[in-house]
C-alpha cells in the first residue's frame, strides 16, 4: 500500500511536477498524494481539517518527499483563489489538480433533502471543479500545459435509489470533465475523471448512514459490485497515478470507472 511504501522507492512517474490534491487528509485523497509524491511529485494537500491535512504532509515528509498543509474550503472561491496562489507560489508551477474533496449523502428520499445540504454537495462535489479550473487553468496556460483530474462517483453514471442530488453532482462532474477537456485541448492541458465505487474509507459510514447496521449496510454494497469487493484508496491512486503521469499523454476527456464492474 502507498502509505507503508515510502516515498523513495517509486519509478518517478512525476518527478518534477507540482500537483495539488484536495481533500487530501484522508481516504482517497491522502492515498494519491503519498502514491504522488512517491513518485517524484512535489504536493500541496488540501483540506479542510488541518489535523487530517498535517498527518498527510508528515506521511510524505517523513518518507522523503516534499508536502506543504493549504487549509481551504474548496466551495469557496476565495479558497481556492488563495490555494492555487499558495501552491503555484511554493513549487514554481502548478501540474497536477486533483479535484477530490467531497460531499456524501446517506440514503434519503428526495423530499428530505434539505436546501442546505443540496448547496453543500453541489459546491464541494460539482462547483468546486469549476473554481479550480477558473483559477488553475491561467496557470497552466501560461507555463504551456498541465493536468487536472476529478475524482468523480460512479453514482454519476449509474444513480442508486436514495442517492439523487449526490449522484446529480457527480454526474454534472462528469460532464463538466468532458468539457472542460475539449476547451482546454489546444492549451496541453489534459482533462480527465475517475468514478470508483464505493470505497473502504472513513467515508463509507456516512453513504450508509451512521444511524444504520454498518456492517450489514457494507455487505449490502458489496453485493452490488462483480468484482466482489469494495475499492481501496489505492485503487483509485494507480488510476490518478496513469492520468497524471506522461504514459496517458493522449488520454483526454474520459471517465475512468474504477468500480469492479459496478457501473456494468
């Protein structure tokens, strides 16, 4: 697993390269930031809990790579001004923007979605892809290129019953991806996203529900996949990992379903 592999013993896939990975203090996104810098990148981890964030940077620091802590609410614009400001300013560029913080939703009829939580899920899940870009593109455009990938849910293209405005915001994430890659083609810069399913994270307990049987909620969703098995954050780290890296240097504009068949 990334976290127990240090950071010296990868093949540099990213040497070199700055990236920026939100939601970065646990689950997936702590993963692709330790398997990044690993790899040679230098990262800015964001989050929104700053002890979260921290245990993340000294993961990295202590293995011998490079991380610095950006606390930032990403549904803000002035957030995400001042991240991408922050960590274009620390390394020199900007390479890599993985869009991963988000929002969950337990199961809940349509009715008892709560304006609130409607705006929270949209504005981490859907509008903050779209603030990044506003303010991370000019970046890449000016140094002639650079990556952004959205770490998106295969609820967005398969919705489940109970999982609506969640799965209307990973969907729009979706689209946006694509358009966003055929806009910004001409400037090298390269647009994807990654849907997992259902991932063994901390997570996890909040798309059951923490007032439902947790493992009776877990065997339910496994039931679900072909494969048989929840994803790991290292999943969903290998597939960032190739969208990051120059080996997917063609590869623009895709969804990526990392979902054991889920999405089928």
């Amino acid at each position: 697993m990334t976290g127990n592999d240090g950071v010296k013993e990868g093949k540099v896939k990213l040497k070199g390269k700055s990236a920026l990975i939100t939601g970065a203090g646990s689950g997936m996104g702590a993963a692709i930031a330790i398997l990044f810098a690993k790899e040679g990148a230098k990262i800015s981890v964001v989050d929104i809990d700053s002890a979260k964030g921290q245990q993340t940077v000294d993961t990295i620091n202590q293995s011998g790579g490079t991380a610095q802590l950006l606390i930032a609410d990403v549904g803000k614009a002035e957030d995400i001004k001042q991240m991408i400001k922050a960590a274009t300013d620390a390394y020199g560029s900007l390479d890599i923007i993985v869009n991963n913080a988000g929002v969950p939703i337990s199961f809940m009829a349509v009715e008892d979605v709560s304006e609130e939580l409607y705006e929270r899920i949209m504005n981490v899940n859907l509008k903050a892809i779209y603030l990044t870009a506003k303010y991370g593109v000019p970046v890449m455009k000016q140094q002639g290129g650079g990556v952004m990938i959205n770490v998106t849910s295969i609820a967005g293209v398969r919705p489940r019953p109970g999982f609506n405005v969640y799965s209307a915001s990973k969907g729009g994430a979706i689209v946006l991806t694509k358009a966003l890659a055929i806009e910004l083609a001409g400037n090298n810069i390269r647009v994807n996203s990654v849907s997992p399913v259902a991932a063994a994270t901390p997570m996890l307990a909040k798309f059951i529900g923490e007032d439902k049987d947790y493992e009776a909620g877990r065997k339910n969703l496994i039931s679900t996949i072909p494969l048989g098995r929840l994803a790991e954050p290292d999943d969903i780290a290998y597939a960032a990992l190739y969208l990051a890296s120059d080996e997917a240097s063609l590869v623009t504009g895709i969804n990526l379903e990392v979902d054991g068949g889920r999405g089928i």
